[in-house]
DNA sequence: CCAGGTCAAGGGAGT
DNA sequence: ACTCCCTTGACCTGG
C-alpha cells in the first residue's frame, strides 16, 4: 500500500523565496499578458527542474505515490508546450523525472482541476477541457510514464446541470474525442455534494459505459452516500481498476480542528486510522500539511 | 521581509 | 446579482 500527498512538499516550500522548491510558479493574467510566453517558458523549466528535486527527496523520504501540480505550466491553455522557447530543456528534465520515478518505483499523477468540464455541451468548455487534458496527457509522455490508470488522471464529471444521467451521457461522449494518452490514463472522482456524482453514480453512468475507473474518495462519500456505505461503495469503486492498484482518496473534516470552517473542508493532518476493509489500495492523502500529515499518519499508526 | 488585496477558467451553493 | 469554493494557494504591490 502506497500513500501519497498532492503537489507541495511544505518542507521544501516553506523556505525563504531563493531557496524555496516549488513546482507551482504561476503569474496573473497582467503579467502573462505584458511578459509573455517566454517568461512562462522559464517559469516552466524552474518547475520542471524543481520537480526532480522534490521526486528525489520523495524517494529520500521513503514517499512512492506523490501527485503532481497542474500548475507546472503557468497559462498552459495559451500554448503548446512543444513550442515553448525551452522546450528541449523541458523535455530533458522531464524525462530524467520520469525514469527517476520509474527506477525508484514512484507513482505519479495528475488532479485537473475544476474548470475541466468534459460533460460539458458548450464546444468552447469542451475545448478548453480537451486541450487541458491533453496537456496533461503530453506532459506523462514527455515523462514517458506508462500510459496505463498507474499514472492516472483524475478528474470530476463536472457537473449535473439539473440531469445527471443527461450529463453523465455527455461526458461519455466527449470521452471518445480525447488522445490515447489521456484516454487510458481518465479515471472519475466522487463528488462531495448530494446534487453530483456518487460512486455508484459513477459505475453505472462512467464506468459501465466507457469502463473509466473510479477514484473513491473516503471523506467525499460521507456528503455523497448514493444510498450506500462506505464499504460497499469502496467495493465498487475498486472493481473498477483491473489489475492496476486502485486509488482512494482520504481526508479529514476541517472543523476538527477550527470552528467556523466548513463540514466539507480538508484538515491540517489525519487523525483516525484508515479503514480499508483489507483491500489492496494506494491512498492519497489530500491534508493541507501535504507530506507532514503522512509522516504523522505514519508515527501514529505504521510505527511499531 | 511582510501583510493585505487580488487573482483565467465553470458550476454549484449560500447569501 | 454577488461571493466563495473547489485539484493545489500564489502573485503583486506598497510599506
């Protein structure tokens, strides 16, 4: 069993600003607009240089599932990463990450974020969602990581716009639009709200249509039961990944630990102790202290 | 260095 | 109609 933190080693971020290792460098629009593309280039290639520096310390840190930053590249919709002015630079490092991650078996993934609406009927969403997820797509071959659900890319459906089934049937759809690249690496997340997506949504709209796995995640479910437990519902969701690992994800409530947060936020660390009813899962710990909620997870409950 | 205000994208929920 | 949140806070400006 892996587990795995999302796209900060605080250790390595929380550093004064020269010494800092961060794959999240980003500007606002004014600057992308009056610096232009080759600015986002170099802050492209201080990333990608800095995701190496975080995959070593990873393996240093007994860490093999980490996912990576969506924000590797600042304003990628406005380009294609081929073009860029350090684009061989880029695609050296970037496979030096990838068989560094291959030779000291790291897995790797991506989390899109929540503009990509695949389920979406407006062509211009769509496009934006396909050319996002492409870049993702692009950037694991530039990695030349497998393209198999070990490197998945996980998304949301989207959204429900008042008819899931409706939507649901829309995001099957546009599936087939994507490059293979993205295509077998897509797997679908729960959502954390009644009105979207359970896992057992999932199955039977995603899953049994286009047989895209399903990333179940733990704390989400609580706010998304579709009628089942949390045993069952893991049960489903693991079905779905073939021989690959499957992944869940897991958290904790935020108002554990400050008032006035909502139900649904992330904590800081992870207190209980994961119950995965025996199952053979990789887990992704989405915790705001990132690779310190895993190292606390692990002295309090791994250690013996 | 620091604090405070601001920041692409789409949808949903709360006000 | 407006604001906040979400995968992941980070950027920018003025002091």
């Amino acid at each position: 069993m892996r587990m795995g933190y999302a796209c900060i080693v605080t250790e390595l971020n929380d550093l004064p600003k020269n010494q800092r290792v961060t794959t999240n460098r980003s500007m606002i629009k004014k600057t992308f607009t009056s610096k232009g593309v080759d600015y986002a280039s170099e802050m492209a290639l201080l990333n990608c240089r800095d995701l190496m520096k975080i995959l070593i310390w990873n393996s240093q840190n007994q860490f093999d599932f980490f996912r990576m930053s969506s924000n590797m590249f600042p304003w990628a919709s406005e380009y294609n990463i081929s073009d860029l002015k350090h684009f061989e630079e880029i695609a050296s490092v970037l496979k030096e990450c990838g068989d560094f991650a291959k030779d000291n078996d790291i897995r790797l993934s991506f989390h899109p974020g929540p503009f990509n609406k695949l389920c979406s009927s407006d062509e211009r969403i769509l496009k934006n969602t396909i050319k996002d997820l492409e870049t993702h797509g692009e950037i694991m071959d530039l990695m030349g990581l497998s393209r198999t659900h070990f490197n998945k890319i996980n998304i949301h459906v989207g959204g429900a716009y008042g008819d899931r089934q409706k939507a649901s049937e829309v995001f099957c759809r546009n599936f087939d639009k994507l490059s293979d690249s993205v295509k077998s690496r897509l797997t679908v997340e729960n959502d954390d709200r009644a009105s979207l997506y359970s896992t057992k949504d999932l199955f039977s709209m995603i899953y049994e249509k286009i047989g895209v796995p399903i990333v179940h995640d733990i704390h989400h479910h609580g706010f998304c039961t579709g009628g089942i437990g949390q045993e069952e519902a893991m049960k489903i969701a693991i079905s779905t990944w073939g021989k690959i690992t499957p992944v869940v994800h897991y958290s904790e409530s935020r108002t554990k630990e400050y008032e006035n947060v909502k139900e649904n936020a992330h904590s800081d660390y992870i207190y209980e102790k994961i119950e995965c009813f025996d199952l053979d899962v990789d887990i992704m710990v989405e915790a705001k202290k990132k690779e310190k909620a895993v190292q606390k997870y692990r002295k309090d409950h791994l250690s013996s």
